[in-house]
C-alpha cells in the first residue's frame, strides 16, 4: 500500500516536472528547422502577447511570459540551442550549472523584455514610464498582392538597443554611479545674490548628462551611445480585399532606446504603380490594366468596327489570380461605342477580418468593362466601294429617308425670323 502511494507520488511529480518542461519549439510556436530570425520574431510577438501588463486579470500569463523568455534563451544562443537539441532539459540543466556553477540562474524575463521594446521591461503605463514617437513608413504592394494576399518582407533603418552592451553603452556591461553627482544626476550649487543672501541652485550634472550613471569603458559598437541603427526586416501581411491606405499597426516596434517603451511602427499600405516589365510582373499578368475602385475592378477592352456591329468574337482576360474571364458576343450582337458591361463577382475579394478562415465566404466585387470601338483610318478603296455600294443597295430597298436619317426634327421648331438670324450668324 505504502509502495503503490510512492509510485503514485513519483507519478505525480513527473507529470508536473513535464509541464514545467515544456517543448521549447513548441513554446515559440515552431519547429526544430527554426531559423535564428523566425525565433526571435515569435519571441518579439508571443511576449508582448503574454506579458502580464497586458493580462492584468490572466493569472496564467506570467508563467507563458517566464516560459517564453526561457525558450527564447535557450534556442537564440547557437551553443546552448545545439545541446538541447541533442541532451533536451536536464542536458541544458547540467551545462548552465557547470558552466555558472550551480543554480540554474535565468535571466529576469524583464530585462531580456526591456532588451527588445526598451523602457524598464514594462509598457508605458508605470509612473514616469516614457514611450517613443511612433515611425510610420508607407509600403508600395502591387494590386495582384491586394487580391491574392501575399506576405512579404520590407527593411527600414530601426534603431535598436545595442546587442553588444545590453543598452549599458559599456564594454563590459557594468554601470557605476556617477561620481560626481553621486548618481542624482543633479548637482546643488550654492550662489550668492547679494551680501549675505545665498540661494541654493539645482542644476543637471554635466559629467553624466543628468542620468546620474557613468562608464568606464565605452561599448565599441554603439560607441557607449547604447543604441544603434540598423536595417531591420519586418514580415508584411497583406490580406486578400485589403483597402488601398490600410494601416496596419506593429506594436513597440518602432525605434526602440533602454530609455523608453518602444512606439509602434505603422505601415501603411499604398497600391504600386503598374508596369508592363520588370521582376514585379513575372507572369505578365494582364493586372497592369487593372484599375482598382473600392471593391471593383475596370477594364477597358478595344473592340473593331466589324466586332463591334457584326458580333462573333471572344476575349480572354487573365484576371490577377491567372483564371481567365471569357467576354464574347455570339454573331448579330451588337456592341455600342463605351458601353460599360458589369461582370459579377469577378471584382476584387471584398476584405473581412475573418477573410483567412476555412468558414468564411469570400465575396467579390464586380469587374466593369468598358468598350472602345476603334474605326479604320483609312479603307483599303475596293473595300470602300464595296461597303457604299452594300449600304446604297440596302437604304434603296428600306426607301431610307436621307433627311429622316439624318435625325433632324421634321418641321422647324423656331420661327421664321429666328432662322433669319441664324443663318446670318452663319455668314
Ligand atoms: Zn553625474
Ligand atoms: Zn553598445
């Protein structure tokens, strides 16, 4: 009996020794072909989510944070990330205590926080906490991309907290107090004013710049500036129907300081002019004739005189996607000069929030094609004759009135005298 408790006991204490060590890919959201770039994005997304600023009432959220930073640490150092490949938990375990001896010391989640977003490792929302301006930068997509949806990637020129010091702007990381402010960051400067009248004046330290810290050896890299710029990739998502001018905000990632909670950087997203050649258009998709309005599309088909009077004819477009549109008269149809034709449903996908989930319908707008009619310059002179003679043959036949033909109003609508003048105007 007493053995079957033990049993159960130890049983127990797996299973909460396998929760605690949790999959570190799994934690991130990846697997184990992970580059370097995907586990630092998921880091940067799955913290902000998890941080407990932001789940004041998820008591949860602070063990996904810590769980989080760890799976982090782990697989973003190449050495420590190859022996927990290899070893798993205790094998990294036994490494972290050989190598700091003894107490397998993390990290506190919040500097590594801070590292990334600035500011104390905490969003703005503590007394005296700052945050950075927001960067906004405007992304050219080509209109195929606004109807297919695509991911790309853009670079701008982000600043961020130096790598090299941790944000200390010193060589070897460490801070000291200024001395000669005694880390206030102010000194007190007694003056007189008069005789006998002396006031004390606080002024900010000059040796420190009011920070109240010093260094001793500044950082190569950011040159003890404890930030540097440099250009940063960022995932662009763009969802099917997107509107021309989407904004899509980024959360804390724009430039980033240990002085400040990171703003957000705001893309906006701006239709790209079309061009016929280039790497833009591999497939030559006739999209560079697409005009975009709202959720329709335009086009403007030619059409020539024979088509456009006698029918008999067939197009076929090839839409954004590739599928191809089929317009086409059968013979005898006719097609009036501009006439706009409404194609359902082959406009742009309409945009839903929910437009990425296998139960959500997507609706198109209409496609609108308007008819140019082109006439011949100039008619080969058989032809010509040909045409006349038909068209002489055919007005004898319906007895065409030549005056009735021609549209005018049967009787004068204006008076006598007003004819007079009229045609003196003429003159
Ligand atoms: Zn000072
Ligand atoms: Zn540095």
């Amino acid at each position: 009996m007493r053995l079957l408790r033990t049993i159960v006991l130890s049983l127990l204490t797996l299973a909460q020794l396998a929760l605690c060590a949790e999959d570190y890919y799994k934690v991130l959201g990846l697997n184990k072909q992970a580059t370097e770039k995907q586990i630092k994005s998921a880091y940067r997304q799955l913290s902000k989510r998890y941080h407990p600023d932001k789940n004041p009432n998820d008591p949860t959220a602070h063990d996904k944070f810590v769980q989080v930073s760890e799976a982090y640490e782990a697989l973003s150092d190449a050495e420590s990330r190859q022996i927990y490949d290899q070893y798993g938990h205790e094998g990294l375990q036994q490494h972290k205590q050989q190598r700091g001896g003894g107490g397998g010391g993390h990290h506190d989640p919040f500097d590594l926080f801070s590292r990334f977003f600035g500011g104390g490792g905490h969003f703005g929302n503590q007394p005296g906490q700052r945050r950075g301006h927001n960067v906004e930068i405007k992304v050219t997509v080509p209109l195929r991309d606004f109807y297919n949806g695509a991911t790309t990637e853009f670079q701008w020129n982000k600043q961020e907290i130096c790598e090299e010091c941790e944000g200390t702007g010193a060589a070897d990381r460490v801070v000291h107090a200024c001395p000669v402010c005694n880390g206030r960051g102010v000194r007190t400067v007694r003056q007189q004013l008069a005789p006998g009248m002396i006031t004390q004046v606080q002024m900010q330290c000059d040796a420190c710049g009011g920070r109240g810290k010093s260094i001793k050896h500044r950082c190569p890299v950011c040159e003890g500036q404890r930030v540097v710029r440099k250009p940063t990739t960022v995932t662009l998502t763009v969802q099917r129907g997107m509107a021309d001018g989407t904004r899509i905000a980024y959360e804390n990632e724009a430039d980033a300081s240990p002085d400040y909670v990171a703003g957000d950087l705001i893309v906006t997203l701006v239709e790209k002019e079309p061009s016929l050649e280039g790497e833009d258009n591999p497939d030559r998709v006739d999209g560079v004739f697409f005009r975009r309005k709202g959720d329709d599309l335009f086009w403007r088909e030619v059409l020539s005189l024979r088509e456009a009077l006698l029918g008999d004819w067939t197009r076929n477009l090839t839409h954004l996607d590739g599928h191809i549109v089929r317009l086409g008269r059968k013979r005898g149809e006719v097609v009036q000069p501009n006439h706009v034709e409404t194609v359902p449903g082959e406009g742009m996908p309409k945009w839903h929030e929910d437009g990425d989930s296998v139960y959500h319908k997507t609706e198109f707008g209409n496609l609108y094609v308007e008819y140019v009619v082109v006439l011949p310059d100039q008619m080969d002179s058989g032809m010509e004759k040909e045409l006349w003679a038909l068209f002489q043959k055919w007005r004898a036949k319906k007895g065409v009135d030549l005056h009735k033909d021609s549209g005018r109003p049967e009787k004068p609508v204006m008076h006598d005298e007003h004819e007079h003048e009229h045609e003196h105007e003429e003159l």
